[in-house]
C-alpha cells in the first residue's frame, strides 16, 4: 500500500510540474495591428498561460473575446495599460470572458461602445487592479457597466475602478459566491450593484458621485431569483448627488439621485459598519419591487433587513422622489437617513438615527397613497446572523500574488 501510495504522490507531483513547465507568457505589444495580435493570443492561450500586455495605448475597433479555461490577461498596471475602444465598430462589449478561472489584472479599458468587461457563466474568476471608465461626462450613450460578471460561482472583484456606467459601475448579476472588496465607483448611475444573486460580501469600498452608492436589487423573469445572504460592511458611501443619466425604461433609471444604499425585493441583508454622508435623499432605502408584473415564484418583498454601527452624516436634504420637497419641510427641513416603504419585513435598524415609512404595506397601493410618517424600527434583530464568503483557495491566492 505505502508503494502504491509513493507511486501515486510521484505521479502527481510529475503532472504538476509538466502543467507548470508547458505554461507559456504571450507578450502583446501596444501598437499597429494590436486588435489583430491581441485577440489572436486569446485564442492560442492554453490553459496555464499569461497573456502579458505591454504599456502604452492599444487602439482597439472590435470586441475582445477569451473562452479558454484557467488563463490570466494581465497589463503593466491600470495606468500604464489601456485598452482604448473610442473607435469601436460594434455595440458590444469590450472583453467578454466566457470560460473558468481566469484572472484579469493590472490594466484599463475606456470608452467601450458596450459593457466595459462582460464574463458570462465564468467560474472563480478574478478581476484585480483594474480601471474601467468612459472619459467624457456622465452620458446615457455610454456603457451600461463596468464590469459584469453574470451567472457565475464564485467572483472576486479586488481593487477595480469604474467611472460613468450609464447603468452600474461594478455589476453582479445572477451569481453565487461574490466578494466585491477596495474597490472605487465613480460617477455611474448605480455605484455598485448586485442583482439576483445569493452569497456576497461588499466591503472596504468607495461609492461616491454616483445617483445611487449601493444596490441590492431582486427582480422577476430572470433565470435566478431570490436574493439573499448580502452583507454591506465597512463601506464609504458619500455624496451620491449625480443626476440619473440612465436609459429610459431600465429599473435603474427609477434611482433617485441622493441614494446611499437601496435595497429591493432581497432576504437576509446586512448593513453595518459604512460610512454615510452627503446622499441628499436617504443613506438607507428599504422597498418592495413595484414596478409591474411578477413572474412565477418570485418574492417582491424586503425580509430580515438589518442595519447596525454605521456613521450616518447628514442625508434627506435634497430628496428626488415625488414630493420630496414637501416630506422633507414637514419632517423639519431634511429626512431622516432611512426611508422603507412599509412592506415586508422585519427589519431592524440599530444605528440610533430616525426612520420613516411610506405606509404602503400593500404593493397594490399607488405610490399617490403613501403617508409618511416616523416609524421605529429599533427593535434588535432575532434571526440568525448572515455567515462571510470565503472564496477558494486558488482565487485568493491569485489576488495576493505579485
């Protein structure tokens, strides 16, 4: 048996290393014929390879694509690697990933017609030190997101910056086993986003200038529903002021400007331990979905909110929401930092600050029936703890490697 046992950790060992020796670095150079040389060493990377990036500007007119398992792209860093798409031909994205444990790192895209990096069913992938942005000023032409991994398990996201989303800046969507962590949204219609997914923690981040700094969003007709198990933690969510520059028709463009953190229709959310200051409607929104019809089995209601340590800095003074003004001078000139809309429930609010409800438990109530009115919601939470993400191994060891 120790024979067999000796034989085997050989012949493991031996794969190992083979893998680790077949591995390859593709270096691409900025320069004339980069879309060509870029997209090519995509395509003929193995798993194992890194496809390595020089500095300088590659001037890029068509998408990007990678569907090749266990390969990392990676630049000289997100000031000295920039992927310029201003003269792309197509709408799409710039990168899309559509394969596993892939690490994107140390480099920028701009300017991209669609989503900045789209990865799609792509599991334990990496996004690190990375810079996606639109350089003019907030526009509803520009990208939807930033970055947008969708329908994938297991998602880091460590140290992105996104600016001018005309819907989300850092967006994840329909996923399971999220970590979104030192990361800076700037400008974008939705600072941070995640939508319909189970599992996430969203921490040591930086939400400002954005109309809203924080979503948590469940919505109907998608192939996953039900949110839940979202902690937001240690967050600095400040001056959420920008004008909703969102396409007409999208959930996002309903956002009011001066929004800290909205959470809709999820279950088991926390949120503690933020900085809030400067959000000119509320730091803290808790409401139904109320927006139309709801597919099979989906759950519209807010459950198990609770909110608890954080700083809250002055709020309510410039609410964007139908009446705002008028709710705003009968509470003495401002709102207080939590606004619900009186569905769902229960939800405790242990940060000493004031809380007012719409009165509208009923989602068949129009939004013209809302009475508000203070509300207390400092009764201590009694239902078990949300538990943190832990990613694989493998994933935060790529994110710590040099």
């Amino acid at each position: 048996m120790k024979l067999m046992q000796g034989a085997m950790a050989a012949l493991l060992a031996a794969t190992v290393m083979t893998s680790a020796a077949a591995a390859k670095v593709i270096d691409v150079a900025a320069g004339e014929g980069a879309q060509q040389r870029l997209q090519e060493a995509l395509i003929l990377a193995e798993p194992g390879d890194t496809v390595r990036l020089g500095e300088g500007v590659f001037v890029l007119t068509d998408g990007l694509s990678l569907d090749v398992d266990g390969v990392t792209v990676r630049g000289a860093g997100a000031e000295r690697t920039i992927l310029d798409f201003a003269g792309q031909q197509g709408a799409g994205e710039g990168l899309l990933v559509t394969s596993d444990d892939v690490v994107l790192r140390d480099f920028a895209v701009r300017d991209t017609r669609g989503d900045g990096i789209k990865s799609k069913a792509a599991h334990r992938i990496v996004y690190l030190n990375l810079k996606v942005e639109w350089t003019g000023e907030p526009e509803t032409s520009n990208g939807a997101y930033g970055v947008y991994p969708v329908e994938s398990e297991h998602v880091l996201i460590d140290g992105v910056f996104v600016r001018g989303a005309s819907d989300a800046g850092i967006y994840v969507g329909q996923s399971r086993n999220i970590i979104v962590r030192d990361s800076v949204a700037v400008q974008n219609v939705a600072g941070i986003e995640i939508e319909n997914s189970y599992n996430a923690d969203v921490h040591d981040n930086v939400a400002t200038g954005n109309t809203g700094g924080i979503l948590v969003f469940d919505l109907p007709g998608l192939p996953q529903q039900g949110g839940h198990s979202v902690r937001l933690f240690d967050n600095i969510i400040v001056n959420n002021m920008t004008a909703n520059f969102a396409p007409a028709g999208n959930i996002v463009a309903t956002v009011p400007a001066g929004s800290g953190v909205i959470v809709m229709a999820n279950r088991d959310v926390e949120i503690f331990d933020n900085v809030f200051e400067g959000n000119g409607t509320a730091n803290i929104m808790i409401t139904a979905y109320r927006y139309g019809e709801m597919s099979e089995g989906y759950q519209p209601l807010p459950v198990r909110i609770r909110a608890m340590g954080n700083l809250h800095g002055r709020t309510g003074f410039q609410p964007a929401l139908p009446g705002g003004a008028e709710m705003a001078a009968a509470f003495g000139g401002n709102l207080p930092p939590v606004l619900w809309d009186g569905a769902g429930g229960p939800i405790s609010i242990a940060d000493q600050v004031g809380a007012i409800s719409l009165g509208l438990p009923d989602l068949t109530q129009p939004r013209e029936a809302a009475r508000p009115a203070p509300v207390d919601l400092s009764a201590p939470a009694d239902w078990p703890r949300v538990p943190a993400v832990v990613l694989p191994a493998s994933m935060e060891a790529a994110a710590a490697a040099e």
